[in-house]
C-alpha cells in the first residue's frame, strides 16, 4: 500500500513538474497560462432568436394583421403559438438568399466610332430566392411545417370562389406579403409577392406523425375495444388517420421561395426619393 501512494505521489510531482514547464515555455514566448489572453470567463451569446423574442432576426414572410386575420382567422393549421411567428412563415434556420439589383442600358451605336453609347432604361430589383432546411422534432415543430406549407399554398392563389367575405375581395389577385429579416437595413417590410414556392420531400429521411387538433372522425367514432388494448390502439390510430387529424412529415425537408418586391405607383411617387433612400430614412418603407 506505501509502495502504491509513493507512484501516486510520483505521478502527481510529475504532472505538476510538466504544467510548470509548460506554463514556463508559454511565459517565455509571451503567451499567457493556457494560451488564452484575458483568461475571463463569459457567456457566449446565442445569434439566434427566439421566437417571441422582440429583436428576432430569423427570415419571414407575413401578412399584414387585417389580411391575415381574414385569411387565417379561423384556420387551425395557423396556430401562431405553433408556428412562432404572427401573420406568416418563418424559417427555423438560416437560410440561402439570392438576391439581386439590376440597371438597365440601351446600347446607341454610332457610325464609325469606337465605343458605343449607352441611355439609362430603368432599375430594378430581381427576383429574390429564398430556400433553407426546415427540421421537424416534435409536435410542436410538425405543426409549423403544416402551418408553413398551407401558408405558401394560400398566398399563392387569387381571392375567388363563395363563401363569408367572399364578395369584399372576390377577382382580386393573390395578397402582398412582407419579407423581414436580419435587420432593418437588409430587409425590413419589403413589400412581395411570391410567385413560386417549392417543397422538397426527401426520400431518406424519417416522417412522423403530427396529429392536427381538430375534431372529425377522430372524435366521433369509437373504435372496438379488446382485453388487450391492442386492437382499440390500433383503431383510434386508423380512425384519426382516415379525419386526417393525423398527418406525416418529414423530419428535414428543403422550402424554396421566390418573391419580385413590388411597389405601388402612389408610394413610389410619394415616398420615394434617391436623397432619402441614400441616407437610409425610408427603410422602415420597404425600399430595397
């Protein structure tokens, strides 16, 4: 037992011998104790927002509140404490954005000289893609995958058919969006329509079942029971899966958008000027 403490006393003289070396050798090339200047300890901060919080930078598309509450009022697919996010869609990760700014010459040739001449057409503002990942976990992350896709389907068609309001808005096309993200002078309010989304179904990943809180077939109808409790399981399963209470998703699937900005005539001669947009006053306006 005393030879085993020696070898541990050793072995402990020894680590002690090398961190002293070590830490002299780091001394000696100027570098502090663990190679690390300023040895304080901090809490690194998170880059991404919460979803209620009021700063959140994460990329959305949404509807002003009187649209969306005339669209969506009475949808359950567009819970806004599922989705996250009020009025609209919001990737959960970063996504990838193209985006880009155009301005168009007309090329004047001129007889018997070198170089042409050019007259400024317009400017203008390309479309913008968006696509980026979109994870599913749990519940709660299912239902915004539903939500997000039965937004995108929604935004996409014109405003026809019958039923209450019907008549208000009947004919006319499809309702501006607003596209926010990464702050107030990248994208604040920017006025779009979106003109195509695509959704990516993956053939290698998992899909599991979200269950919509919605009544039907699901709660109408009691299926059989047996002693085990096997077989009525495996009704209710059945059951909720034929009201559609149930649905399957993907635990990784790939949202695509693309969006033109659009501005009205009447905004664009009141609002805009190249003095104000220069120095930055009209991007809470939406001009990009």
């Amino acid at each position: 037992m005393t030879a085993f403490s020696n070898f541990l006393n050793q072995g402990s003289k020894f680590l002690t011998g090398a961190a002293g070396a070590v830490a002299n050798r780091l001394s000696a090339a100027g570098l502090p104790a663990g190679g690390t200047f300023g040895r304080q300890q901090r809490t690194l901060q998170s880059n991404v927002g919460a979803p209620s919080a009021t700063q959140d930078w994460a990329v959305k598309l949404t509807l002003p509140a009187p649209t969306y509450a005339e669209l969506f009022g009475n949808s359950p697919l567009m819970d806004k404490q599922t989705l996250g996010i009020q009025n609209g869609m919001r990737w959960p990760v970063t996504p990838f954005i193209n985006m880009s700014h155009s301005a168009s010459y007309d090329t004047r040739a001129v007889l018997h000289n070198n170089y042409p001449y050019y007259a400024y057409q317009n400017s203008q503002v390309d479309q913008i893609t968006i696509s980026g990942s979109f994870p599913v976990n749990d519940q709660k992350s299912g239902l915004a995958w539903l939500g997000t896709l039965h937004f995108l389907r929604t935004v996409t068609k014109m405003y026809y058919g019958q039923g209450e309001g019907a008549g208000l808005n009947q004919g006319n096309p499809p309702p501006v969006c607003r596209l926010n993200g990464y702050g107030d002078f990248v994208y604040k309010n920017v006025p779009v329509i979106i003109t195509n989304f695509n959704v990516e179904l993956r053939e290698q990943v998992d899909y599991i079942g979200v269950t919509m809180p919605t009544g039907g077939l699901a709660s109408s109808t009691t299926p059989p029971t047996d002693p085990t409790g096997m077989a009525s399981a495996e009704g209710s399963r059945q059951a909720q899966e034929s009201s559609g209470s149930v649905n399957y998703v993907p635990t990784d699937s790939l949202i695509a958008v693309s969006c033109l900005p659009i501005y009205s005539r009447k905004k664009i001669t009141n609002q805009f000027s190249l003095k104000a947009f220069a120095n930055g006053d009209l991007a809470n306006n939406g001009f990009i």
